[in-house]
C-alpha cells in the first residue's frame, strides 16, 4: 500500500474547518502497524450517555471488526465509550487470529480507557489477508490517552487514511429552539468502493440529543440516498463501516426535528462527494440521473450499470461523448427498458431523445462539456416515474498504477 503523493485534481483546497464537538475528544499516532513514520492510529473517547448507531458492509467476507461492532451497535450508553482505528491493514481474512487481534486492542483500549469493552467499537483498513500486528497499537494506548484532545478531528481524519490523497471532513450547524447544534464528520475512502451500506469508513459526531433508535433510523434512511449512492469501480469493501455519535452534551433534542435531519443528510453527502473525488485515479466527478424508469429501484439498477461501466468511465476520463456506451449500459442492466424511448445528455446538451439522435445534437458541445472537471449525464428511460442519482469518477490509468502496487 504504497502511499500517494499526488493529490487528486478534485480535492478541496483546504480542510474545511470543523467545529468542536462538545463530549468527544480525538488523538492520533504512528504505531508503524504497516509503514514506520506514518500516522496510522486515530482513538476517539465519547462521554457517558453518547448515543451510537452505525451501518456495516454486508460484504459476505467482513472483517473482524465489523463483525465486532455488529454485535455491540445496540448496547448500553450508560458509559463512555470509544472508536479506535488503524490504517494499513484491513484484519480481514484472517479467521479466528485476526478475531483474536481485534479483542486485543479492544481489551486494552477497555482498560485504558475504564470502559466495557462493550462500548469500544473498532475499525481496521488497509491490506486484506494479514492479520493485525495488535501490540503495535496496544503499545501505543498510554500516548494516546495522553492526547486526548477536543480540536484535533483534522489529525484524526489523516490518521484513516490508506491510499487517500486528501482527508475528509464535512459540518454543519443548525438551529432548534434558538440554541444551535453542530456536526462533524470525517471519512476515508479512494478505491474498493460500491454502494452496499457504507463504502469506506465514516465516522460522524453531534452535540444534540437523540434516542439510539431515532439515530439509527436516520443513518440508515440516509445512507442510501448517500453512501449507497457512490461507486468508484464496483467493489465492496471488507471493512465499511460508518458509525454516528450523538454525545447529547448541548443538551438540545432534535428527536423528529426535520432540519437536523436535513443537515445530517448534508453533511453525510458531502463526505461520500469527497470520496468520490478521491477516487484512484480519478480526474472527473460524474453525477448520473436516471429518470422515467418503471420506478425508483429500476432507475437505480440503470444509474449503477453506467456508473461501473469500464467503457462509459473511460470515455469520460478521454472526455469522449461516445452515448452509445451509455446505450449500451441502460441495455446490459437488467431494469425495464426501451430503446425507443430513451432519452440521453450531457450536462444541458441533448444528445439523444426517443431513441434517436436529437436533431439539433453537436458533438462539440457535447465535448466541450466533457472537458469539465464536473460531469453530468442525464438518461431519461421513457417508461414511468422513477428517478435515482448516483455519483462516480472517471477510470485512467492512475487506478491501475495504484492498485497494481498496493501491497509492494
């Protein structure tokens, strides 16, 4: 897992600055678990009462951690509780000696800390198929619980990252009955990533007061319009995890209150943006609306199958308007549909419509809108009412380059 110097031509110019979450406090260290001289463990400490629901891969092949926090999700929030998480190796595939690692470090961040080890949620990410080196972390508990602290999420962001070029975080603020109540949340994720629940690591912190229930309720229906709307090659990672932490310290309970749900929602899209603009290789963010499918979970089926296309992405990364591997992908999905009535653009250009090139089409404005950083396809199905939008990057040869040598 070679590290990446090169920052991807999508990422924002800075960090956005994230505001203090009141009831968490983050530290980070180079515990050397794959690379000597990189920071690659990141502890997060939550103060009694945090509520915490969370959504996992349901990848057949999931890690031990995430069979772990599967377990605990539900709990108890009578205590405090903690997120301890390491890049640079996965701990998946590694049978009942990676289970054995991943207690360990729980154990120890348990006893560190003074919490149950039932309120230790853990992730791992990196290499597949090595099992985690567990006292390289353990060793470094005492260093981290020394620097505990509330304005370091920025560090805590770099410490997730694997083959990332920029970290990722995301805010908002809101406010119910004339108080305010914030959001943070950091993510990682660059390559392994398709939509089924969560497609990297995400954690999201907020200072209001929610029921685990109400919380969970929101993630789960949020994730799907978010996370689960993301791809950058189709591949579903062994280790997604998204975990949301409501510490409760303002005191406010946004419980039903549609604009915290509203900012939760943003903040939570804005994340799996980010991913996608980190995507190996990526040199184009490409948003996909599919519309008039017999419904919803057709034009979803139909936004995917060009979303994953190698030949649609490689178009777009040779900022090519070739429509007819678009054709070709709404014909290979499976969902209902007819080549008669399809409809297609790019970006305002009408391209095609009732299955047949518009009569006022120009391919030099077509490819004009290609040449963009930004780019939006537009396929109407012609069949119903139902609409998906799914967002992913273009495939350049910067995605073999990193993935051919992930593990030298």
């Amino acid at each position: 897992m070679a590290k990446i110097t090169t920052q991807s031509p999508l990422a924002p110019t800075r960090f956005p600055d994230l505001p203090v979450i009141d009831g968490v406090r983050f530290a980070t260290t180079q515990a050397g678990v794959r690379y000597a001289g990189r920071t690659d463990v990141m502890l997060a400490e939550l103060i009694p009462g945090t509520a915490i629901a969370g959504t996992f891969t349901r990848s057949s092949t999931r890690s031990a951690a995430v069979l772990d926090c599967q377990e605990k999700i539900g709990g108890d929030a009578s205590s405090g509780a903690a997120i301890i998480v390491n890049s640079g190796n996965a701990n998946a595939f590694t049978g009942t000696n990676g289970a054995k690692a991943a207690k360990a470090v729980v154990t120890a961040v348990a006893d560190t800390l003074g919490l149950p080890e039932a309120r230790v949620f853990s992730s791992s990410t990196g290499v597949i198929g090595e099992v985690l080196p567990d006292t390289r972390i353990t060793a470094k508990l005492a260093e981290l619980k020394e620097g505990l602290a509330a304005d370091t999420i920025e560090p805590a962001a770099r410490a997730i990252m694997t083959t990332d070029t920029f970290p990722k975080g995301a805010s908002a603020q809101v406010t119910v009955d004339g108080q305010t109540v914030k959001i943070a949340g950091i993510a990682k994720g660059s390559g392994m990533i398709a939509p089924d629940m969560a497609t990297m690591l995400v954690y999201i912190f907020t200072d209001a007061k929610i029921a685990r229930p109400a919380l969970q309720s929101l993630i789960s229906a949020h994730t799907q319009n978010t996370f689960n709307c993301i791809t950058v090659d189709s591949d579903t990672s062994t280790s997604d995890t998204l975990i949301a932490c409501a510490t409760g310290a303002s005191g406010i309970d946004v419980t039903g209150n549609a604009d915290f749900a509203t900012a939760m929602h943003d903040v939570m899209l804005d994340l799996a943006h980010q991913v996608i603009r980190d995507g190996e290789g990526a040199t184009k963010f490409v948003e996909i609306t599919v519309s008039g499918a017999a419904n919803d979970a057709d034009a979803r089926t139909h936004a995917l199958s060009i979303a994953n296309s190698p030949l649609v992405k490689t178009a777009i990364a040779g900022e090519d308007p070739n429509w007819g591997r678009i054709v070709m992908a709404v014909g290979k999905s499976g969902a209902a549909a007819d080549r008669d009535l399809l409809g297609i653009s790019f970006g305002n250009v009408r391209v095609a419509e009732n299955g047949w090139v518009h009569p006022d089409y120009d391919e030099a404005d077509a490819a004009a809108h290609m040449k963009g950083e930004n780019i939006k396809i537009g396929v109407d199905i012609g069949l119903g009412s139902g609409t998906a939008t799914v967002w992913t990057c273009d495939l350049t040869h910067g995605y073999i380059d990193i993935n051919a040598d992930y593990r030298s």
